[in-house]
C-alpha cells in the first residue's frame, strides 16, 4: 500500500506533522528579515593604497604597477582593476566565488605587507576588505552645518554611534570639518634671519614631537613610567605662538615673530550643500544580512538622542529602505491577490465551496512550511523570495487543482466520496509526483549555481523546490484524507441509477472545439513535428540573443547628476552658481530636496543628488529627470549627465587597449562618431583633466649658485605634503590637534645656497603649467577609458549598447587591438547568461533522469523535453509586445514556465500511457487522455495567470520588477498550454509508435 493510500486511513500523523511545521512557519513569518534583494554578500575585494606626495607617473610607476603584479597571482578572482591618482591607488578584485572573500582579502593584505618591504617608497593601506558591489544606501542624515562644537560632537559622537548600530557596514560623511592650527611663515623675516621654510618645519617637528619613553619594573618601589619630551603647547593658537624658536645664531625668538598662526577648518571629506545651504550628510549604507526595518528604527533612535544630546537638529531626507520596505509590501499584496483570484477560479471551474476550502487550506499548509524552511537556510524576504513566493502560490494550487478534479471527475460517476478519493489518489499519484520532481529537476541546478548569480538564484530556486516539495506532501497526505471524510457525492444515490439511463449531456463549445483541433494534430503528424521544431529553435535563439538591463529601472524617488562645471571659475563662484541652480531646481514640481556633493581635490566635479516627493504627489521619476535635464542644458558652460541608480552613466562601454595614446585617439574618434550620428545624446569620454603646475630646475643657475637637488627637494616636498600635520598638539579627552604648515605659494619658497645666502625658489625655476589626466585605469594590465552617454527617451539599454559598438566599429579599433568590455550590469548579466546555459543543461539532463526513472521509455523522455521551449518561445513573444527587456525577473519566470510546461505535458502523457497499459488503442488512448485532462491543464494554468494579474497591473512600490515576471508568466503559460494540448498528445503517440518498433525490431534480432 502506498504511503498516499496509508494516510487515507490513518491521517493522524501526517496531519500532525504538517500542522506543526506550519505553526512553526508561522512563527519563522515574524524573524524572516526584509532585503531589497538576496545576500550576494561580498562579491569584491578593494583595497586603498596612500603614497602622498607622488605625482601621477610616480605613483603609478611606484605604487601602482608594483601591487598590481602582486595582486594578478591571487586565486579566486576574475580580473584586477587598478585606478591611480596622485599619490592614490585603488585596486579591485572581483571574485569568481563570494564565499571566498575573507581569504581573497587576507591574501592580499599579505602581498601588500611584503611589498612595503621592497619598495623605494613608502606608503600605507588606507583600507582593504570585502566589499559589495550593489550595495545600497539605507538612509541620509542632513544636519544644517554646525559650528566647530557640532562638528567635533558629529565626528566624536554621532559617527561612531552609527557605526556601532547592528547591520550598518559603513558610514559616509560628506560636508565635515576638522580644527587645525595653521602656520604661515613670513618669508621676509625667515630671510633675514637665515632660516628655510624647511629649516623651521625641521625645527618644529623636532620641538613638537611626541614624547618618548617606556616602563620599567623595579622590585621594591614597582613599577616606574620614564618619558622625556620637552614641554608641549597647549592646543590654542597664542600658547603655540608662544613657543620658543632657536634660529642659527643660537638667539630664540617666540614662533609668532616668524610666523602667523590661526585656527582653521579644513574640509575632512566632500563639500556637501543641501536646498543651497552648507550641510553635513551623513550616509548610512546596511551590511548585505541586514534587516532594513529594524535598521531604520535604529537610525532613527541614533539621531533622534544626537539631537536630544546636543542640541543639533537631524532629518532624514532619503529614506531607501523606506522604499524597499514600500516594495516588500506591495510584493505580499500581490501575492495575497493573486491568492485571491486562484481560489476564484477554482470556484468558478468546480462550484464546489467545499473544494474550493480544500484548495485553499492547501495554500497556508503548503506555504507556512516553506517559510520555516527558507528561515533555516539562511533565507529572507526580499524581492526575489517574495516573487519567488507569488509563482509558488499558483504551483501550489495547481497541485490541489490536479488532485480535487481528478476526485470530482470519480465522484461524477457515482462512485462514494470514500471509493471515489482511494481510486483518484491511487491513478494520478504518478503523475502528481511526476510533475513535483519535474519544477524540483529544473529548480535544483540553477539553486546550486557557482558565484553571484548562484546567489540571486539559490533563494528564488530554493523557495519554489521547497513549497513544490511542501505542496506534494500536503496534496499527498493531508488532502486526500480531508477529502474522503468531507467531500459529498456529485449526486444522490437515488438518482444514480436514473442518471445511467440519461444520455450525457453535449459538450461545450470549446471542448468541442478541441476536440476538432485534436483530431485535425492527429491526422497531420508531420506537420505538427516541423511546426514544433521551428518554434523550438526560434526560441531558444531568441531568449540567448535578447538583450535587457540585469535589474530593471525602477522609480524610487530620487534623481542623480554628474555636473562638470568650467575650470576657470575658483570655488567661491562655483558655489554661488550652484546655490542659483538649486533654486531653480526646487522651483520645479516633485523636487523636494537637491544636495550637491563637490570634491576637494576638484572643485568643479559636482555630484547633485534630487529627492523627489511622494510618487503620489508627483509626476514619474523620467518625467522630472527630463524637466531637470532640459534646466541644466540652457546653463552656459555647464555639462550634466543622468546617472544611473547605481551611480554610473546610462551607458558605458569600457575599452581596453594596447597602450593609453592610441585608446585614447580611437575612443575620441568614436565619440566624435556619436556626436555626427546623434544616437546617443551627450556621449563623451571619462577623461577628466586636471590643471598641474610643475616647476622646472634651471641647472645653470642651480649650479651658479651651487645649489644641490637635495635641497630644492626637501623643500619642495613642504608643498607636496603642505595637507600632513608636522604635529599633533595633546586635547584632554579627544584626538590631537593637528598643526599644519603651510609654506605659501611656491615662489616664496627659500633654499638655502652653498654659498650661504638664501636663494628663492623662483630664481632657479621656470614654472609651466599643463593640463595632466586626474587618474588612470587599467584592467588586467591594460589601459582602460570609458565612453559613455545618455539614453535617448524610451531607448532601452540594448539598443544604447549597440549604438556605442556600432560607433567604436567605425573606427579602426579592431585592427590595433582595442577591444569593448561589459561593465556594471552588463558584465553581471553576460555572467549571469554564461552560467544559466550550464544550469540549463544540467536541469534537463536531471530532469530527464527523472522522468526515465518514473516511465521507462526515452521517446516519451524526449516528448516531454521538446516542448519546454514552447513556453520561452511564449514569453519572449509578451515581453516584445510589451517593449521588455530580458532582464533578471523575466528569466526568472522562463525558469518557472519550463516547469509548467513539463507539468502539463507530464498529466497528458501519464493518462495516456496508464490507458494504453489497460490495453486502450494508443491513439484513442492519447486522445482521450488529452479531453479529460484539458480541464485540469486549463484550470492550473488559469490559476497561475491569475496569481500573476495583480503584478501585471504595476502597482505599488517595485512595479518595474513584478511586472516584466508576470508578463512572461502569462504570455508563456498561455501559449505554452494552447500548444501543449495539441502538440504534446500528436507526440506522444509517435514516439510510442517508434518505441513500439524499435522494441519488435530488436526481438526479431534477439537470440531464441
């Protein structure tokens, strides 16, 4: 007896069992954390290296090259991308496995460690870990700039509480200062006493270095503490002015004689400005395991005691996670309606309100389960899962539809609630586990993919197999149990035997239609073969040649810009330009808050963040993008681009090539080509160029004077490190004072001469001023430039990628070995179609191996197989339609509908051939098993395009993801499951046709 028929009698334990893991589920529903997508953890490892001091040619062949040879031989990782800057280098190493990020991290603190001992120079890692590469922002703290006491209680207090909050990875502040004393010598005074600029910072370094010392232990009097330092000034610009300077002559002189001294704030980070009005942002970015709603509440507890404490005012002006949270919501709304419209047509299919309560007492005790699952392994609610959760809805109650029908169709021939459950269960069992192995075959390898695409699969994979698998024990042990005790019989036992005697009544129309489709497939074999091959290779050519952004676009409430503003214009006229530019940016409708962020380094390289309002309150987000696009052209001098959400251009191309002069002429010709062409709007290189002022040694007149290198050296070096305090002046209870000095601009510098005069500097220098590149890139060793552009209105990315090939085609790129590479989501989605090809075949080899398992024949095998691609063929017909790329979720849903397809072909096939085995002529068998299961093959799909109905409407928070999956889902299912009820049948009977002789052909060579 079969465990399905055992739990008919005895329903006690399988009910129990069931019951508690959903109360369990039930509970899990409460711990389950909320993501915006699944934890792909930490798919990179960065690493900052500082050398100050260096100029871009020097850091790069110093620092740069160096640790990029050393970084290549590290195992695990896909490439090395190095950008240098002055005295800066970043390294990036992208992993081929996530889960190796700690020992990619630890191999190259190492490397860099033993590069420090072989170096010329010296330099230190300002940072190296493991990072994220989508990392998201989980909220923006504004406080209007404070003065210096709210500055040290930002930095002293409200960081660090920040940084201590459970799930934050790393806080970002933008628009901070931090006190330093600054010392301006007077060159005329130092002259006339015969001291340097370099002379006195020795002096001072040496006056105001730390104290040194140590501890030793003695045995009668215990422990003595020796340190030997000079008296140290106090942390005031007049007690330091105060300290004695011993010049040359051996006469002391207060360091305020020779030098001015104040108290200044140097800007610690990027210059912010919010709504025209200096601020301090405060940018708070989640570990990738976080839970976004407690970490909310928490950040909001955080700044709500600063403000309590300090009197400073906070606001949070971009909530992120808020709009994660508004999609998670929608997301279960969806699920919820989509719940609601399949019980409504399982009512209207049966009209049985007890079969309907059966089909949705199926859906908690399937579902409850699988969220205790999802809370062992790791798993949260995100908008994968909780997709993920929406299809599995209709999967469940496809399972309950097949299982109530076949019962009502056995209770419809007289036969009691009891005899009519034991004879159901037993003839569709194969079948219903048939189908359950079939969504877990294609689910299971693409669960267990390698990598980060393994990552945004293992959850949505994970979720369906497990609520298939919860649903086939439900279906199996629960259901039919429940059905036997509480359906009732289709009619009385006294008119059963009247009803014998009645003809049946006529066929509905459609039946009747398909049953006319059916006979015309069966007369027309070949035809019907062809038909079926064409669709099948257009399909797959289409869904691996389509293209589509990996996430789509969604409106979440918030615009970003790159400004470049002309180089002429210094600081201060940059900031009142941009105050006036604001205005006028607010003055638009939607715009609630615009904060500008500008570099230090380069004043002119504006990052301007807009914070739309409620979408409720506004027009869409590509509407206003449009409005401050046009805004920004009319400014003279001014170039703006849209950025995308994860702050990149809408399209971008990364070439690499043989050496930096000729990427950069065939980059510039392909731009110009863009330009001529106009398919790309404001297409341009990411070639930033900053000014350079170098100072040329005259050796004539050095040597006039006899004057060494050594000596203009150390004091060029005081302007080249003029951001290094010499000193750190002692604060009670906080970090050291910085002192600076600053040596003026570089004609005022002094050296001193081997005659012994002082000579200054601009008497043997020539300066020269030039424009040099801000940074350059390499990957994997070679040179790398960006050539980027906005999309046009309504161009999706395909078709902005194409245009920048086509532009670099028109060049001779190719002839000197310059290549294009996918960056960003492209390169995440060329990587996530190389590994889906692979998942793909191992589904179907599982997948048949499963199907050989339960029915012992190849050819049926292969009928089963060959429709799978009917449903792709299907969905990629909706979302063309419907203008859709092929982005994540629509692969997503391609991978549910080769489930669904194999499902309904697994229900004719299986009626057709226990027909067959009761001694049934095949084509008849076939045929009649395709009528009698057309209703549950229509009724299942029906259900899973209904589940889908709501997320189709594009409602809500996430619409941009839900709706591209439930376009797919429908359009596939609903030509897949048209095809399948005339194809699978016509197949089905010729491969038993040719199994039949195969079989008699090879008894006729058996040996007797």
């Amino acid at each position: 007896m079969s465990l399905a028929l055992r739990a008919i009698r005895r329903p006690v334990l399988p009910m129990l069992a069931i019951g508690l893991s959903s109360l369990l589920g039930l509970l899990a529903l409460g711990d389950l954390p909320l993501r915006h997508l699944p934890d792909i953890g930490d798919d990179l490892v960065e690493a900052r290296l500082a050398a100050p001091g260096l100029t871009l040619a020097d850091t790069d062949l110093l620092l740069a090259r160096p640790a990029e040879d050393s970084a290549t031989a590290i195992s695990g990782i896909t490439s090395v991308s190095v950008t240098v800057a002055p005295g800066a280098v970043t390294l990036s190493l992208p992993l081929a496995d996530p889960s190796q990020a700690d020992a990619v991290a630890s191999d190259l603190r190492d490397r860099l460690s033993a590069l420090k001992g072989s170096t010329d120079i010296a330099f230190d890692v300002a940072s190296l870990g493991p990072r994220s590469s989508r990392q998201m922002l989980a909220a923006r703290i504004a406080l209007s700039a404070p003065d210096a006491a709210g500055m040290e209680a930002i930095h002293d207090r409200l960081l660090p509480a920040l940084h201590r909050l459970p799930g934050v990875d790393r806080v970002q502040a933008d628009g901070l200062t931090r006190p330093e004393l600054v010392i301006t010598p007077h060159p005329e005074r130092l002259a006339e006493l015969g001291l340097t600029q370099a002379d006195l910072a020795a002096t001072l370094q040496a006056r105001l270095a730390p104290s040194t010392g140590g501890r030793l232990d003695q045995a009668a009097q215990g422990a003595l503490t020796l340190s030997l330092a000079g008296p140290v000034p106090e942390a005031d610009p007049a007690a330091l002015g105060r300290l004695p300077v011993t010049l040359p002559s051996g006469a002391t002189l207060a360091l305020s004689d020779l030098a001015s001294i104040h108290l200044a704030h140097r800007p610690d980070t990027r210059r912010a400005r919010l709504d025209g009005h200096a601020a301090v942002l405060i940018s708070v970015y989640p570990q990738p395991g976080a839970d976004l709603p407690d970490l909310l509440d928490r950040i909001d507890a955080a700044a709500a005691a600063f403000t309590r404490d300090h009197g400073i005012a906070t606001r949070l002006i971009d909530r992120r996670a808020d709009s994660v949270i508004a999609e998670a919501r929608a997301t279960l709304w969806a699920l919820l309606e989509g719940g609601l419209l399949v019980l409504a047509v399982v009512w209207l299919t049966l009209r049985n309100r007890r079969s309907v309560a059966l089909a949705m007492l199926v859906l908690p005790l399937s579902l409850l389960p699988t969220l205790l699952a999802m809370q062992a392994l790791g798993f949260s609610f995100n908008i994968i899962t909780l997709m993920a959760l929406t299809l599995a809805t209709g999967i469940v109650v496809d399972d309950a539809i097949v299982e109530v029908e076949n019962i009502h169709r056995h209770l419809a021939t007289g036969q009691s609630a009891w005899q009519a459950t034991l004879t159901a269960t037993r003839r569709i069992g194969r079948a219903v586990i048939a189908t359950t192995l079939a969504i877990v075959a294609v689910f299971l390898p693409v669960a267990a993919l390698p990598g980060m695409a393994g990552r945004y699969f293992l959850e949505f994979g994970g979720t369906i197999a497990i609520a298939a698998l919860a649903s086939l024990a439900v279906v199996r042990l629960v259901l039919p149990a429940l059905a036997a005790r509480w359906l009732v019989a289709a009619t009385p036992p006294a008119t059963r035997a009247a009803n014998l005697t009645t003809p049946p009544p006529p066929a509905p129309p459609l039946a009747r239609l398909h049953a006319r489709a059916l006979t015309l497939s069966f007369r027309h074999p070949l035809l019907i073969g062809l038909a079926t091959l064409a669709l099948i290779v257009l399909s797959v050519i289409a869904v691996f040649r389509a293209e589509g952004d990996f996430i789509p676009a969604e409106d979440r409430g918030r615009l970003t810009f790159a400004l470049d503003l002309p180089r002429a214009e210094d600081a201060a006229t940059a900031e009142a330009r941009l105050d006036a530019l604001t205005r006028d940016l607010l003055a638009l409708d939607g715009i609630r808050h615009a904060a500008a962020l500008r570099p230090e380094e380069d004043p002119t390289r504006l990052r301007l963040i807009l914070d739309l309002a409620p979408r409720a309150d506004r027009d869409p987000a590509a509407v206003i993008a449009a409005r401050v696009q046009a805004l920004l052209d009319t400014q003279p001098d001014l170039r703006a681009r849209h950025l995308g959400e994860t702050g990149r251009p809408q399209a971008e191309l990364l070439l690499t090539g043989p050496d930096p002069a000729t990427l950069d002429r065939i980059a510039a010709e392909a731009a110009a080509s863009l330009h001529r062409s106009a398919a790309l709007p404001n297409a341009a290189l990411d070639r930033a160029l900053i000014p350079e002022q170098r100072l040329i040694l005259d050796p004539l007149a050095a040597d006039a004077l006899s004057l060494s290198r050594d000596e203009a050296a150390r004091s060029l070096a005081l302007l080249t490190r003029s951001a290094d305090p010499i000193a750190r002046l002692p604060q009670p209870g906080r970090a050291g004072l910085p002192v600076i000095l600053d040596p003026g601009p570089a004609r005022s510098l002094l050296l001193q001469s081997g005659d012994g005069p002082l000579v200054p500097l601009a008497a043997v220098t020539r300066p020269e001023l030039t424009l040099t590149p801000a940074r350059l890139e390499r990957q994997d060793g070679q040179p790398v430039l960006r050539l980027m552009a906005d999309r046009a209105p309504g161009q999706g990315a395909a078709e902005a990628r194409a245009a920048l090939t086509a532009a670099l085609a028109t060049t001779e790129a190719a002839a000197l070995g310059i290549h294009p590479r996918a960056t960003g989501d492209a390169a995440q989605r060329a990587d996530l179609m190389a590994a889906l090809k692979t998942a793909l075949a191992s589904a179907l080899l599982l997948l048949a191996a499963v199907l050989f398992a339960l029915y012992r024949s190849v050819g049926q095998v292969l009928v089963i197989l060959l429709t799978l691609p009917l449903a792709l063929g299907g969905a990629m017909m909706g979302l063309a339609a419907t203008g859709q790329g092929l982005s994540l979720p629509a692969i997503l849903a391609m991978l549910l509908l080769l489930g669904i397809v194999a499902k309904n072909a697994i229900l004719i096939v299986d009626e057709g051939l226990s027909r067959i085995a009761r001694g049934q002529d095949p084509a008849n068998a076939l045929l009649t098993a395709a009528r009698l299961r057309a209703r549950p093959v229509l009724m299942t799909s029906a259900a899973i395009i209904g589940g889908m109905l709501p997320s189709l409407a594009g409602w809500g928070e996430g619409a941009g993801f839900r709706q591209p999956l439930a376009i797919a889902v429908i359009s596939g299912t609903a030509l897949s499951t048209l095809l399948s009820l005339l194809i699978v049948p016509v197949l089905s009977l010729q491969a038993h046709r040719a199994g039949t002789a195969l079989a008699a052909r090879l008894r006729r060579y058996a040996p007797a």
